[in-house]
C-alpha cells in the first residue's frame, strides 16, 4: 500500500501523560498537514510543513503540541501533558506542492482517547 | 460564523431517487474547492474538485457559485454505497507561494440511503 500510513491507529492514555504520534505520507510528497477531527464536526488545521521545514501552525495547537518532520519524510505530533479535550481523531495528509488543484491525501487517522 | 457552513442532515434518501445539498463560505478569498467523502469511521477521501463552470462525475454533479459563495452537490440514482458523510472543503490563495494550502472543511452532511 503507498497510500498515507499513520501509527497508532488507536490510543487510549491518561489525563496528563504523553503521546507520540506518527505519520508517513506518500513518498514522493513534499508537504505533509495535521489536521484534527472531533465527533460531529469536520478536520480542523493544526500544522504544515513542506519539506522538513514548518510552514504554519493553527491557534488551535497550544503549547502542549509539537510537530516535526526532521528529515522531511515521516512526521511526528506530540501532546504533552494531555488534557480530555484533546480526545479527537488525529488525521495526517501529504500532498505534492502544485498550485490550486493540489489534491491532499488522508491517512487513515490515529484515535485518541484520554479519560 | 464558520467558515464553511453546511447542513448536517441526515439526509434518508431513498435508493435511485436525487438528493442535492449545498454548503456556504464566508472567505470571499477562497480560491478552490473541493467535495470529500467520508465514510463512518474512516479519513476523508476526495470526492471531486469543483469548477467554476460546474462539473460532473459519473452520477456526481458538482456547482460553484462564487457571487453567493455557495457550493452544491448533487448526487443521480443513489446506491446504498453512497450512504456517507459529504464534506465540503475550501482552500485560500495562500499569502506567499512557500505557504500550504491548508484546507477548511464543513462539518459535513450525512446522506442516508435506504433501500
């Protein structure tokens, strides 16, 4: 499969702890987006890089978030200190730079619980 | 006000009958967009880009109409396939050409097709 993968797809964690997750997107992409997605609604902008560098990060990612993508491949978002709120479908996207009909591509999400 | 405002339905159709839905945008700025689907549980997948002109796919007929930036998309002889949630997607001129095209989604609506 040479679609987007992400690692978990599921994660369950206590208020408070850490979590680390992970996306690969299709190789020859150079952009990657995190994106979140509560029940009900639809996925909001959280960060972009292009290539290794970050290019833009939402209001919505607070302190606790971190997102990097070190040799511009694989990409990592990290919660510190999670908080309930933070329970959500965490969707990766990867896209190859080209203009208006740029088509981004999900991958099958990571979901997170924190009780 | 959302950006991208649209009816969560459900919308219960009955299976080879027409169903239509709109959404709304508020960034008179937005320079593409797009119809994904979801489907319960999964990650977006791209349904169709949408064309000034409008456009069709197979059973899918997307229309833009930038002067009351509204999107509509209607789908001919339902399947029990189509049975999902559609979201509309808008991406901005980006304001410098390194940056992303972050995408802005509705909140979907729920299509429901019954036999």
């Amino acid at each position: 499969d040479t679609g987007v993968s992400q690692d978990p797809r599921h994660k369950i964690t206590k208020r408070g702890q850490n979590v680390t997750f992970r996306c690969d997107p299709i190789s020859e992409h150079n952009r990657l987006y995190w994106y979140r997605q509560t029940l009900g609604q639809g996925p909001e902008f959280l960060t972009y890089f292009q290539n290794e560098a970050q290019l833009e990060k939402s209001r919505l990612l607070s302190d606790r978030f971190s997102a990097e993508r070190p040799k511009g491949s694989f990409s990592t978002l990290e919660i510190q200190r999670t908080e309930q709120g933070d329970s959500a479908m965490y969707l990766c996207a990867s896209s190859l730079a080209g203009g208006p009909k740029e088509t981004q591509y999900f991958g099958p999400g990571t979901r997170l619980l924190v009780l | 006000r959302k950006e991208v405002e649209q009816d969560p339905g459900p919308f219960n159709v009955p299976e080879g009958a027409t169903v239509a839905f709109n959404c709304t945008y508020s960034n008179s700025a937005s320079q593409s967009f797009f119809w994904y689907r979801q489907d319960c549980r999964k990650e977006p997948k791209l349904l169709m880009s949408v064309y000034s002109s409008g456009n069709e796919d197979g059973r899918f007929t997307a229309q833009l109409n930038r002067a009351s930036q509204y999107i509509s998309l209607l789908i001919r002889d339902s399947k029990l396939s189509d049975s999902a949630t559609y979201l509309c997607v808008v991406k901005a001129r980006p304001p410098a050409a390194a940056a992303g095209n972050k995408l802005t989604f509705g909140g979907g609506t729920r299509v429901l097709v019954k036999p």
